[in-house]
DNA sequence: CTACTCATTGAGTATATACTCATTATAATT
DNA sequence: AATTATAATGAGTATATACTCAATGAGTAG
C-alpha cells in the first residue's frame, strides 16, 4: 500500500532541502533555484512540486536548521556552568555551520517574513541560554543587564563574521578567533573578578 | 564658453547622487535603477549617461558618502577626549545616516568590490580616531587591546542596527538606544575605573 | 541666423530567473 | 495484465530590470 511512493517523495524533498542548505552556504541566499535543482540531482520543476515558492522552500529550510541548532544551543546551557564553556561551545556550534550561518545574518533582510521569524525565535533561546551564566558576571553586578551583555556578545561574534574579507578571507573565521573572541568578552564582563 | 552646458551636467550628476542616497536609504540597495531616475527627476537613460553602470553609480554614492561620514569621524575625535563624549557623538553622527547606514551594513555582501572597500577604509578611519581614546580604559590595562574594544563597540552597534525590527521596528533606533548602548559599553570598558 | 555639439530622452533589447503545465515514467490497485 | 494515480520532468511563459541607441532639442560658436 504505497509506501515506496511516499518514501521517495519524501526522499526528493529532503534531498532538495539538503542541496538548497548547501548551496546557500557556498552562493548566498539569492541563488537561483536551478543551481538547487542541479545540486540536487533533480528537474527544475521538481522544486515547486515540493514547495510551492521559493520563499517556502527557504521557509522550510530554515524551520530545520532552526529547529537543529535549537537543540545545539539547548545541549549548551546543560553542559557549560562556567561563562567560558559556555562561550566556546557556543563558537564551536555556529562554526559547524559558519557559511550558512554567515549568509544568513548578512542576507536576512532578503529572506522571507517567515523565515525571519525563525531566525528570531533561534536568537531568544539562545539569549534564555545565556542569561543564567552571564547573571553571575561581575558586568552583571555592576548594572549591565544579562541581556546587554548577551547582546554585547552577539555583536562582537557577527561582527566579526560580517567582516570576514577583512578578518579572515580564505580559512574558516571561528576556530582562527575563538581564543581572541572569549578572551575579549570574558575580560569585558569578569573584570571586577579577576581582579581578585 | 559653454559653462551653462556643463554646469547643467553637474548638476544632473549630482540630482542622480542625491536621490539615489534617498532610495537607498529608504528601499535598499536593490532598488532599480528606474525607482533612481524616478526620484531625481529624469530619464532612465541619463543616468547611464553619467555612470557606465548601476555599480559605478554606487560607486561614486558611497565615494561621497565616505568622505563625508570620515570628515564627521574626523570631527568627533578631535573634539572628544573623553570616551563617553567620543560614544556619544559617533551615535548622533550614524543617527544623521541611520537608514542609509542600516541597508549600507545589511546589504554589504551586494555591494560592488569597490564600493565595499570604501566602507572597509570608513572603518578604518574611525578605529583610527577611537584607537587614541580607547587605549585609556581600564580595559585595555587588562589586556584587551584598544581595536578588541572598537570592534565590541562596533558590533553593539551594529548588532542593535540590523535587529532594527526587533529592537525599534518604526521609530529611528539610535536616539533611543543611545544611553544605552553607551552606558553598556563604558561600564565594560571601565568596571576597573568606576570600582575607585 | 545658421550650423553644430552634446546633454537628455524613452522606447526598445537582452538577460536572468521564478514559476507553469502538458507529457512521461513509475508505483499502486484491480 | 491492464488500469489508474501520482511523482518527476523540462521546455515554455511571464516578469523584472539593467543597459542601449537613434532621435530630440537646447546651449554654443561663427
């Protein structure tokens, strides 16, 4: 009773899912459809028997990726006490993932409205995450709220992803920065501990 | 001797410029060219008169933009010694460009090469002028050097800018994070200071 | 006044790309 | 085996938009 039907189709969207997450990562999110569809494997057409939009498509996308890094970021809040940890599970997170991610803040204003949305919620788990760890910061004590410091955190990550021409052209741009980024932040909000 | 003629040219020249600023400003960099003429009162055709191609016609925008926001970044620093009134003047000069600067650090990626590296010599220059105030933080005594502390400004900054419709979907953000995002940033740059 | 130069015009061209749909191939059902 | 349902195909259509170029007309020169 239809069941290798489905199994295929099912098969084909995910493979069109799988293209489109890749191709992103290399050429950004304005990437014809067809480029997917040759990535894929499959006939143009194809796409839009799976999705009725491109928009949709990338909707879709980013439900999963939204959803499996959602779950990374979940992992990182029970395995990481101290700031630091935390700090560089968190880099070593986004670096499995550094093209697509990198597109996908420096392209967010061209992503569908839906899509959007994804993204956002993603950026208050992981915000939720980091607030029990950065309320223990001497920063903290000192009126900046976890979330500025969290905020703080977050700009100084994209902003060096977004420089990345200028940072780091050609290898991966995390793994190069991770000890510089952590140290940085870790200073900024600990000083008053560190200072015994 | 044909001054009017040429005079008349300029000036054409320049109503391209100005409304091109002005759509950019308010639909982005992937405006048509059409919207541009539109807006500057002439035909579509003249603006390919003027520049061979709709990257050039960025280009020059952003050449002029440049050298204006550097004279800007130019006045802060010699009339700032101190870092807040350094932070606070940086705000209100972005706040006068603050739509133009949002699409200009959003679309980036679709700028034309030229046209980005103006921006990245933009930069340049205002690590330049924040290096000399910077290096007198209680911060950079702890070993963040002054352009780690730039860059975390930088990325505060930013960070606020491109979650626009997060943070302040339709009244102009910069105003009305100002305290803010000062405040934030001298009391993790200054914790060692302000503890006396 | 006449001839000429050149800035300006806008209809037309070229291209890229999202999306359609009649056709084909293949699995499910009888 | 024959019939039916549906997943997949890819050539074709629609649209957006950068850019062209022959025509226009206003400023300039003799």
């Amino acid at each position: 009773m239809e069941t290798t039907r489905l199994q295929q189709k099912q098969q084909t969207r995910q493979k069109i899912l799988a293209a489109a997450y890749r191709v992103y990562a290399q050429k950004g999110f304005s990437a014809p459809t067809a480029a997917i569809a040759k990535e894929a494997g499959v006939s143009h057409g194809s796409i839009f028997a799976h999705f009725a939009s491109q928009a949709q498509l990338v909707e879709a996308l980013l439900e999963q990726f939204g959803t499996q890094l959602g779950a990374g970021l979940h992992d990182l809040a029970e395995n990481n006490a101290d700031l630091q940890g935390l700090l560089r599970a968190h880099l070593a997170l986004l670096a499995r993932h550094e093209q697509f991610y990198l597109h996908l803040i420096t392209e967010k204003g061209q992503l569908p409205p839906q899509a959007k949305l994804t993204f956002a919620n993603l950026q208050s788990v992981a915000a939720y995450h980091f607030g029990r760890v950065l309320q223990h910061t001497a920063a903290a004590q000192n009126g900046v709220p976890p979330y500025m410091l969290f905020n703080t955190w977050m700009g100084l990550v994209h902003y060096y992803l977004m420089n990345k021409e200028l940072f780091s052209p050609d290898a991966p741009l995390l793994p190069r920065y991770t000890d510089e980024l952590v140290h940085t932040f870790l200073t900024l909000a600990q000083i008053g501990e560190e200072q015994k």
